[in-house]
C-alpha cells in the first residue's frame, strides 16, 4: 500500500512539474509573439502607406502634365495629389505634394515629389519609428498641351 501512494505521490510531483516548465515555456514565448506580430503590422502599415504615396505623386505629375501652363501644372498637380491623399486617408500636415513645372513645355516633363511620414505611435515596441516616405514621378507632357500652333508635330523621342 506505502508503494502505491509513493508512486501516486511521484506521478503528481511529475504532472506539477511539467505544468510549471509549459508556465516557463509560455512566459518566454509570449513576448517574442507579440514583438513579431507587431512588427508585421507595423510593416503592413509601411508598405499600405508606400503604395499610397506612390499613388498620391503618380496623379499629381498627370494631373500637371494635362494643363495648359506651367502655373496651372504646379497648382493643378498639387491639389489633385492632397485630393488622392485625402482618398487614402493620409492626412495633409504630414503629407507633402510638390510639382516641379520647370520643365514644362512642349514635349517636356512634370515631376512630382511626395513626401508623408508614418505615424506609429499607436504600436507598441514600434513608437519610437517615424519613417519617412517619399516617391517621385516624372510624367511626360503631351505635345499638343503647351503651344496649339504645334499641335500637328510630333515629339521627338
């Protein structure tokens, strides 16, 4: 009878202890988890906000290859890149549109540079990065947009 409670007394000590290292195990890998799943979200944001900004410099260099001036170039690419912004929900302090209308001209091009910082306070482990985005695009200006009278040459490559 001493052997059997012995042994029920030994089975139980062996259950307690495996109990306690799947305890250890957990606590150990618990952190890591979240520190890997923040991180993915953290890169998911990064990456949706890329694409954004791409987006945003894409529509404000064809929105200034299309006008007629290089003033309505600068002012219309501007204004349709925050108007994209607004679309993806990238608010306008961080979010910086410039056209370059230097070139602007038969044949010419149209640049946009966009420039919007992410926010990733909200995330913990990752609220001390504020990483910077910035794309450029350069569209061509169509031939027949800048001077009417040449409307029927072509653009040279």
């Amino acid at each position: 009878m001493d052997l059997r409670w012995g042994r029920a007394l030994a089975d139980r000590r062996n259950v307690l202890r495996r109990r306690a290292q799947a305890l250890v195990e957990t606590a150990l890998v618990i952190p890591f988890l979240l520190a890997m799943t923040f991180g993915v979200v953290g890169i998911g944001r990064i990456t949706q906000t890329q694409m954004a900004v791409s987006a945003v410099a894409r529509e404000a260099a064809r929105a200034g290859a299309l006008a007629y001036t290089a003033d309505q170039a600068q002012q219309q690419g501007e204004q349709r890149g925050y108007d994209v912004g607004a679309g993806y929900k990238l608010s306008r302090p961080p979010l910086v549109v410039h056209v370059d209308n230097g070139n602007f001209q038969r044949c010419g091009t149209v640049t946009a540079h966009v420039q919007y910082v992410v926010d990733l306070h909200n995330l913990p482990l990752l609220s001390w990065a504020s990483p910077t985005l910035k794309s450029d695009h350069t569209e061509p200006v169509d031939g027949y947009r800048s001077d009417p009278k040449l409307q029927n040459q072509s653009c040279s490559p």
